[in-house]
C-alpha cells in the first residue's frame, strides 16, 4: 500500500494527488490533471502519456510549429516533477522505406524532441535520453492502411528513473 494508508501529498490542496498532478503547485481541476487549464500531457503508469502526436515535416527530423505547445507542456510537467528524473525520449517510425533510413530518421526525431526539450523548455539535459527504435515496435503489427502506418510513427515518453519518493515506496513495498 503507498503512503503506509495515509493520504496522497497534494501540495495546492486541489483534491489531485501531487504523483499525477501535472501543477503540483497551483490549484486547478481534475479534468485538467491538477491545472486551470486543459492539458496535452498526462503522468501515467511509467511514462508520459501525450494527447496528441508529435508532428515533423515528411521525411524529415525537422519539428512542425503545431508541436511545440506539445511539447512546451512536457516541459512543464517535467520541470514541476523533480522526483521523474529521467524520461527516454522514443521515436518510432512505420516500415516504409528501408530499415536503415527508419531506424536513423528515428533517432534523429527523438534527438529534436530531446533538443528543443532543453532549448526551449529548460529541462536539464541529463533527464533526457534518446532513442530511436524505426519500425520495430509498432502499435500495429501488420499496417495496411495510411491511418495505421500513422499509428506507428510517434514519439513516446518512458520515465526510465524517479527520485527517492519512489525509491523508498518500492523499499516498502519489496519488505516482508
């Protein structure tokens, strides 16, 4: 059982848990994940979960303008969530094309994330990882259509490491 039964912290007493409130700090609601207003990015279960996708010129690892709120808002969730210490920024592609140029247009992607992450959004470098896994690990399998293929080119967020509060949830929990 987490917190030994007591109550989940809840720094600006806005009723969602400081673990999942994308603004620990200021009051907001919970349709908008602990914010006054709606947001893009969600703190799931071992990852970041985006709710809409990160967008690149065709072909390209070059960033589309539509992203950069997107990605502001993973900024922001990550600057106000010490604890997520790192985060692996994935690219993933579709299986058009050869594998060579997926798997290194790819990383590419993962590494402009990464960058613009740090330029723009002042998260420090050493919580970001990249890596690109090309068409590898599709969302689905055997993509047929322009709608499927779609699917499997994205970008994902895994929190690879957390600070101490999870650290020490995990001691209890492993405890006889």
């Amino acid at each position: 059982m987490e917190n030994n039964g007591c109550p989940d912290p809840d720094r600006d007493g806005d009723g969602v848990p400081d673990r999942v409130d994308n603004c620990p700090d200021e009051p907001g609601t919970v349709e908008n994940h602990g914010c006054q207003d709606a947001q893009l990015v969600v703190i799931g279960a071992g990852r970041l979960d985006i709710l809409e996708k990160v967008y690149f010129k065709l072909g390209s690892h070059k960033l589309q303008k539509r992203s950069f709120a997107l990605l502001d808002n993973v900024a922001k969730v990550m600057n106000a969530h010490p604890e997520i210490e790192v985060i692996r920024v994935e690219g993933h592609s579709d299986k058009t094309g050869s594998l060579k140029f997926n798997m290194r247009l790819s990383k590419q992607r993962a590494n402009t994330v990464v960058r613009y992450l740090v330029g723009r959004g002042k998260v420090t470098r050493d919580r970001l990882i990249s890596e690109g896994f090309g068409p590898t690990r599709p969302l689905v399998p055997d993509a047929k259509t322009k709608e499927e293929r779609a699917q499997n080119r994205r970008v994902e967020f895994h929190i690879v490491d957390t600070g101490p509060e999870d650290a020490a949830t995990e001691a209890q929990e492993d405890a006889p």
